[in-house]
C-alpha cells in the first residue's frame, strides 16, 4: 500500500504538543499505544508547578491535564461548538448572554472514588482565579463576577458581561476539575502528578526535575461523552526529532507527534515508509516576534514598524518551512472568521526604502542593536534556522544589527515573563478556535506575555463589544478594527502560521481525530486494528 501523506482539509487544527515516555511499555505490537514527542516538562524554582490546573498555560501541559482532568465542556470530535463533558447540559438562561447554567452529570467521581458535587466545580474554578498565577492562564476566566451553585448538580455562573465564547472557556484546563484533598485553595501543587475524573488516570516518572515518561491508564471510574478506544497509552519524549523518527521506524513507537523537523515531514510526504503514514491538517498554530514596548532597544514604535517592514515572510517560511507554513499577517489566522491581513495592508511587500523613512522620521540611529530571543527546544529544530534568517534579513538592510540567543524553554518562559528579553520569538496554539482567542491573551489586562503594552480602547470597548456577538461573523468589523492597530503599534509581529501532522504505523486506527481543531490531543481516539 502507498503511504502517501492523507490530507484531512476539513480539520483545521494545530498539533496539540504531547509529552511522554517509555515507562517500560513497548510498542509497535499489542498492549498500550506508545505516542513520541519531542517536548519538555520540566520544575524549576521559578515554575515548581507545571502541570497545576491554576497555573499551567502552554499546549504541551495541557495536553497531559486534558487525558485526566475533567471539565464541564468539550470541544466535539469534529468541527462545532462546545458540548457538554461533566456537564449533562450547559446553556445561557438570559437573553443578555451573561448568566450560565450547568447540569453535573449524576454520578460524577475522581478517579479515587470521592464524589463530584457542584460546590466542588465551583471551588475548583474559583481556586485559578484566587491563585490568579503569573503565567495568565486566569485571564481566560476574567468575565466570571461569581458563581453559586444550587443542589449538588447545578452550577450558575454570572458573568460581568456578555461573552458568547464563555462556553470555549470552559473547555480549558483553567477550568477542570479538581479535588480539594489535592489541590489546596490557595496555592499551587508542585511537581508532576495529576489527579482528576476524565477518561485516564495519570503516572509520570521524573528524573531530574523532568519528565521521562508519562503512562495513562484508562479510568474505569469515569463518566463523560468520550468513548475511549484503548485501555493504556504512553507518551514517551525524545531528545530530537532524528531520534523519534529513527524509533517509528523500528516500531518502537506506533505515533509521531510533534516536533517532527521539516525534513522528516518531507521524507514521511514521499511515502518511503510503507508502514507509516502521515496525516496532514489544516493549522491555526501561529509564530511571531514579541515585544518588551518598554524596552530601551525596541520601546520606540518607529523601531518595530521598521522591522515589520523589512521581514520578509515568504522568504522565511520558503527557506525554514517549504509547504508546511504560510505568512501570516496578522495575529488572527487566514482561516477564521475575522482575519484581516493587517500588516500586508499597512506595510505591503518588504522595503529597506520604507524601513529607513520610518526610522529617520523617528530620529532613530542607524544600526539598530539588539538581540533577538528564541527558544531552543519548544518549537523544534527548525527554529534556530528560523532565527538566522530573520537575522540575515534584518541586517541585510544595513539599518540592524542583529545577534541571536537560544535558551531551553524551562528558563526562556520565565524569562521572558519577567521582561528579560526586548524581543523574543513564541508560537501560540490556540485555546478555542475563536478569533477572540487570538487577541485577548495577547491584548487584555493581565495578558499571558506580561507584556506592558496597553491600549485602553481595546480592553475596555473593543473586547467586550466582540464578544457580544453569538454571530462571529457580525464581529468581523471590530475584530479588523483591532487588527489595525496591532499594525500600527506592533506590540507582537505575526511570521507564518502552521499546518499540524501525526504520524503512525499503520495498525494504528484514530489517527485523523487525534488533534482537533484547537490541538487539542485527544488520546482516547487512538486504537489499534486493521489499517484501511
């Protein structure tokens, strides 16, 4: 059989990062299904607590809270709203769409047997947004005012105004379900277990403040909507991606996530491997520049505008991502409702001319120094090339001077937090596949970069206002309208957006609803069987 790439174009999605490890279970026959990847997860004295619920905040972490805290909603199988998970049923109750009822499913338990009451939901949601932790994952729950519960099943939540993605939000780990004999109230659970009521319990061996494997075992105690189509997975991390792919091969791993290297996509694309396949979807995975706006080296506009204007992004994702990535001109991907190419608008095609008018017009000395941060091994092995051709862009202009610096993403992420780095590079996978998704934890108070970038209009007129709208396509205008003036400004500057691949062996069944659209990792689809 051919194993050429399957393209599923109806899924626009952004591979969900994953993390794992042996845990002394073989793949490539029966038995549990062994998933590679290349991420890390790691404590460190800055971050003891990287996969609490209330502080955790990048896809990799949540995809391992995902298999094993529950939440009240879920995204679908497919494409679609949010249903219900824990819940039985969720709806708004008003027509101002600014009170929220949830139903518990009756027989609710943690995988411990304890019970799950709505005042256990209650305490579970109220305890992010008590803790409110630096990394901004409590922003996502910022239009709660209270919630109060009534009887053991029902849970109101009042908002302080409309939100029509309200229901997304509770599909977010922020948002799951934890027991209180686990997690205290007010502080963080360090370290690396994870306890909760979905479709798997969870094991993790550490070795040095890091995880090397991570085994989930099917739940017998759970109940919610996922049917779950294996009994035990393992999720086990590799070095590189040479390393993952050399073990695919040999059948000591039956899926590939991320990060496969451009290379080994292209090579897996040709089909030289007749017992491994490679799905290829649709991504609403992004990658950008951020902004330190007060920074000494960049704290001028005119600084960033001259940089947006020299980047060439068709170049870029040309000589780093070949087919596996398009330009992005904006925060808001080309594929959903509400994208507006704003940078190409403003700036149009890259011009060291335009560039050097913005700067001399700022009285802005020539070259510009400064450093450029990226992270060493979150987004691949790609991006190290990614940020060599970024710098020879900029410098080819004669108005840059630019150097580069890697850091493992353990310290990169605090650093970055901390207002280390004048600029640096990040990816974001999306939380719900929603416009307003792509803007808020980048722009609103207490956004995840801690970025001092603030525009008032936005927070407080142009953010509300969008989620008003049960139609996102009614949003559209305001939507472009902040756009624009994240053009202008250029607090962050969009570089390409992604497409997401999974590979497998081809006893492996489920593959193509593994990731959905939000990259999101859904294990519990995977299986084993006859390849078709």
């Amino acid at each position: 059989m051919n194993r050429k790439t399957l393209v599923l174009a109806a899924v626009a999605g952004l591979l969900a990062p994953v993390v794992t490890a042996c845990g002394g279970t073989e793949g490539g026959g029966g038995g549990a299904i062994v998933v590679g990847t290349t991420d890390r997860f790691t404590a460190t004295k800055e971050a003891p607590a990287p996969l609490d619920p209330a502080y955790t905040y990048d896809t990799n972490s949540w995809n391992l809270l995902r298999q094993t805290v529950q939440t009240l909603m879920i995204e679908p199988k497919g494409e679609g709203s949010p249903v219900p998970e824990a819940a039985e049923h969720c709806g708004f109750t008003d027509r101002g769409d600014e009170r929220y009822v949830c139903t518990l499913r009756e027989g609710l338990q943690f995988a411990d047997g304890d019970r799950i009451t709505a005042a256990i939901v209650k305490s579970s949601i109220e305890r992010s947004l008590r803790i409110n932790a630096d990394t901004g994952v409590a922003a996502l729950l910022n239009t709660i005012d209270t919630i109060e519960t009534q009887g053991d099943r029902d849970i109101v939540f009042h908002l302080k105004a409309a939100d029509a993605t309200f229901p997304y939000k509770l599909t977010t780990p922020v948002a799951g379900i934890v027991n209180p004999q686990d997690y205290a109230g007010n502080k963080l659970r360090d370290g690396f277990a994870v306890d909760g009521s979905g479709p798997y319990t969870f094991r993790a061996d550490v070795k040095d403040d890091t995880v090397t494997a991570v085994t989930f075992t099917k739940n017998p105690r759970y109940r919610g909507s996922l049917k779950t189509n294996n009994d035990k997975v393992v999720l086990r991390v590799f070095d590189d991606a040479d390393a993952m792919g050399t073990a695919i091969g040999k059948g000591d791993i039956d899926v590939m996530i991320r990060t496969m290297s451009p290379a080994q996509i292209d090579k897996l694309d040709e089909g030289t491997d007749e017992h491994v396949s490679l799905v290829e979807m649709s991504g609403l995975e992004i990658r950008y520049l951020g902004f330190d706006t007060d920074a000494p080296t960049v704290g001028t506009k005119a600084v960033r505008q001259a940089m947006a204007q020299l980047i060439d992004r068709a170049d870029l994702v040309s000589k780093v991502y070949g087919s596996q990535a398009e330009p992005l001109y904006s925060l808001v991907p080309a594929t959903l409702t509400g994208h507006s190419n704003s940078f190409f608008n403003k700036y149009g095609d890259p011009s060291t001319a335009k560039a050097k008018d913005i700067l001399a017009r700022a009285g802005v000395t020539t070259p510009v120094k400064l450093t450029m941060h990226y992270t060493t091994d979150h987004y691949g092995s790609a991006t190290k090339q990614e940020f060599e051709v970024l710098r020879r862009q900029l410098d080819a202009s004669g108005l840059f001077d630019i150097n580069i610096q890697g850091t493992p993403w353990a310290n990169f992420s605090t650093n970055e937090r901390k207002g280390d780095y004048g600029v640096y590079g990040m990816g974001w996978f999306p939380d719900f596949p929603d416009a307003d998704n792509f803007i808020a934890p980048f722009l609103d108070k207490d956004n995840f970069l801690a970025s001092p970038y603030s525009n008032k209009t936005i927070q407080r007129s142009l953010i509300p206002e969008t989620r008003r709208e049960a139609d996102r396509l009614s949003a559209a205008r305001v939507l472009t309208q902040i756009q624009d003036t994240v053009a202008d400004d250029v607090p962050v500057l969009p570089l390409w957006q992604g497409k997401q691949y999974v590979a497998a062996r081809d006893d492996i069944t489920g593959t193509s609803y593994a990731i959905n659209s939000s990259s999101v990792l859904q294990l519990w689809e995977l299986g084993r069987g006859l390849s078709e």
